[in-house]
C-alpha cells in the first residue's frame, strides 16, 4: 500500500545546552518539557490529541499537527509556552534551566510506517538548529524560548499583522543548513521588541544576507546598508533614513528659529533664516581666536 502523504503544520522543539546536563537531570528536563507543551497547547485551545504523537528527537521532539489554527499556534500557544517556561526558570536553578528553541513549517509528510519522511519536515528540523536562532535565545536571559518560523509561514501567517502574533517583533535572518541554501528564516524571541544578539530586518523579499527594512534602507550582509535609491549607509548612519550630523541637504545650517519639525508639510510664520557653515562664535573659541582662524 502507498504511503499516506498529508499536509501538516510541523512544530519543532529543542532544549537549549541539553548535552551539558548529566543523564539524570536529561531525564527530568524530558518530562518537564512535554508536560509544559502539553499544558501550553491545551490553554491556548489547540487540539494536539487527535493527530500523530510527537516523535522524540533526544533533546526535542517534532509534532505534526493537522488542520491547526497557525495565527494561534504562533500567537497564543508561543506566549503560553513562554510564560510556562519562564514560571519553570522562577524556581530552577542553572543545571535544571529549562530553555527551548521553536521552529514552525508547514508542508507535505508521508507515514513511512516505522516513521516519518518529506523534505518538509526536513526543513523543519534544520530550522530549530540555525546559530541565529541559538544567539537569539542566548542573548534574551530573560525569554523562555526563542521562536523561528519559514519563510513560507511568514508569509502565509506572520506578515498579516494579526495582533496576536506580534508581527513587528520579528527580523529576517539567512537559513542555509546542508542542503538548505539561499534561503531565509524569521526570528522571534517573546519579551523582546527584536531578536537580541543579530542583526535582521522586518521586510522579506530581498536576496539572501540583504533585506529591506521599513525605513527604506537595505541591510547588506556585510552590515553596510544601501537605499533603493542608490544610496549607502555606512557604519555609523542612522537607519531612520536620517543622514548623521555633519551630512545632507541641511549639513552646516544653523537654524535661527528652534522647535521646527522637518519633514512631510512645513507652515512657517514670521521670518526665518539659515546660515550655512559653522557658526563664527564657535569657530573663534575652537581656534582661540577672532574667529578667522589667525
């Protein structure tokens, strides 16, 4: 008989530092995780009971879920397990630190009998491993978990903007693992307004390592940036579109008149004036002199 093959959302999980532990403590960190998946999945009212069991991985597991609300299972279930994880670390110490790594992807999984196979769940499993998720969650002490989802469930899910899944929150990262190339992930860890510890942006699209933020600045993979325009950032240019002091169409203007606002329609009452270049005052106290610089 031929295989069934079905459509699943495919969630991965991964205890973080789990080979660090001796076994006993390996153990422990096993129960305590699915019972606080289980209890997360049942409070944010996703059915996990009526499909596949999870498939044990050692220090994780991957759940095939069938016919799951994706916005609730990246929204509510990732808060709940969340605020669960970080009641664990309240009354934990550093060896039995209970920290977990997500991933979501969804796609085609065939029953091989004894298992399960597809390039989807492939994909799934080298999501949960990428090192910008494992920086993320390293460098957010204060989350339980740091989330990755595909880029196709970022678009199919994330970039709606349903409240729920708190869609500016996540950045853009390169997902390249074995034979994963060229390809991008989303990064999210809950309590943080942006992944700590990488650099990313919010809007998918561009070419692996380079992606255009809201701004209108591209982040390069080099860490420079570049408008659409032709533009470049360098090191230290703001990423508000904004040239740093000293630069731009109003470098070395001194504005007469304060509280202006530029930027979008300007009404301006009474007289006002620009001076371009630096101020003579200044000038006379840097040099020490009248300001001519003798």
């Amino acid at each position: 008989m031929k295989p069934k093959t079905q459509v699943y959302s495919i969630l991965v999980v991964d205890i973080e530092r789990f080979g660090r532990r001796a076994n006993p403590v390996q153990l422990w960190l096993r129960e305590r995780m699915y019972e606080i998946v289980g209890k997360a999945f049942s409070e944010s009212g996703i059915d996990a009971e009526s499909g596949p069991k999870p498939s044990d991985r050692g220090d994780g597991f991957f759940w095939l879920l069938s016919g799951t609300d994706r916005t609730a299972l990246t929204g509510r279930f990732v808060e709940v397990l969340d605020q669960k994880l970080r009641a664990h670390a309240r009354t934990s110490n550093e060896e039995g630190a209970l920290r977990l790594r997500v991933a979501l992807h969804q796609g085609d999984v065939t029953d091989h009998g004894p298992g399960w196979v597809g390039e989807e769940l492939n994909t799934a499993c080298r999501l949960v491993d990428i090192e910008p998720l494992r920086t993320a969650l390293a460098s957010g002490p204060r989350a339980g978990l740091a989330l990755a989802v595909s880029g196709d469930w970022h678009r199919q899910v994330v970039r709606h903007e349903d409240s729920s899944v708190a869609s500016d929150t996540f950045r853009c990262v390169p997902f390249d693992a074995k034979e994963i190339q060229g390809a991008q992930a989303w990064i999210r860890v809950p309590g943080y307004d942006a992944p700590p510890g990488i650099p990313g942006t919010r809007t998918e699209g561009a070419s692996r390592g380079a992606a255009t933020g809201r701004d209108g600045w591209t982040t390069r993979a080099d860490g420079g940036a570049a408008r659409g325009d032709g533009g470049t950032r360098g090191e230290g240019e703001r990423g508000d579109g904004a040239a740093p002091a000293g630069q731009g169409p109003f470098a070395g203007a001194r504005f007469d008149r304060v509280n202006q606002v530029f930027g979008g329609d300007q009404i301006v009452h009474g007289g006002q004036t620009f001076r371009w270049g630096s101020d003579p005052e200044e000038s006379a106290e840097r040099d020490g002199g009248d300001g001519n610089g003798a």
